[in-house]
C-alpha cells in the first residue's frame, strides 16, 4: 500500500497553474457565493496572448443564452508576433466550456434569484487556459463601506500587534 501515496503525489505536483489575470473589482463590488472553473473556448492568437498574460477581465460578465454560456466583454490584447491577417476581435463573446447540468443550475439562479455571474480570475492548467466565474450577488453602497471601515479595521489592528511587539 506505500506505493499507492506516490502515485497520487506525483500527481498532484503534474498540476501546474499559472494565474494569468484578476478581477479583484469583483470582490468590491460583488458578494461571491459560489465559484466555478470552465474552460474557454479560444482562438488561435488569443491563446498566445493569454500565455503572455495580456487579459483584462475587469468588465467581462458571463450571459447564457440559448444552453450556452458566454463570456461578455473580456479583452483579450492582440498577438503582437501575428500577421494583421491572423488577429482576433479583442473584445468578442466567446463560449465558456461548461456541464450541461452546472449551465441549467446557473441559469436558474441568476433569473430567479437576482444573481449575476462574473469572470474573477483566469490561469493555465496544464496547458489550457480556465476561468473561474463566480455567482454573486451586487453589493449595496453602505455595504462598501462597511468592506472598507473593516479593512481600515484589520489594518489598525496589524500596526498596532507590529509596534507593540
């Protein structure tokens, strides 16, 4: 049975993730209740561009329509070692990879329940580009400001412990 504990290790350390972009706005200005991971469905210079981490996801949401989802508003720079004959649209649709089932799940809950789905990072696994959307829920002003009275909170608290000791 030892060996059994070396195989799934060697497996875990196979999986290599290298976050290509953020979306730490999300977190602001969303309440993020649950997380998925889907694959993107890309093109031939968007994927080069993505290696290279020119990705904004700052004002990308995800709609589904038609037993699809579709990741809106995600600029993806153009490949600068490309032809101009080679170049994609920065900023088109393109098609998330997702279960049929979770699809069904989504759409139920942002049209009954008042929820959006937001793209929150976007990282290479094993080679393929993903990204994480999440369900949230918009966030009030006064709930912003509650956020960062917090903050400011924690922060006072750390310089504080830090002076002290």
């Amino acid at each position: 049975m030892a060996g059994s504990g070396g195989a799934t290790k060697a497996k875990e350390e196979d999986v290599r993730v290298k976050e290509v972009a953020g979306n730490r706005k999300a977190y602001h200005d969303f309440f993020v209740e649950e997380k998925y991971e889907a694959g993107i469905e890309l093109q031939g210079t968007e994927i080069k561009s993505v290696r290279d981490g020119r990705v904004t996801l700052k004002d990308g949401y995800v709609r589904i329509e038609h037993g699809e989802a579709w990741l809106w508003n995600i600029h993806i720079s153009a490949y600068t070692h490309a032809g101009k004959f080679f170049q994609h649209d920065p900023i088109r649709k393109r098609r998330l990879l997702l279960h049929k089932s979770e699809i069904i799940r989504l759409a139920m809950k942002t049209q009954a329940q008042g929820y959006t789905l937001i793209p929150l990072r976007m990282y290479l696994k094993k080679g393929r580009a993903k990204i994480e959307i999440g369900l949230a829920r918009g966030k009030k002003l006064y709930d912003k400001r509650d956020a960062l009275a917090e903050r400011d909170a924690n922060l006072e608290i750390q310089r504080a412990i830090r002076e002290r000791y």
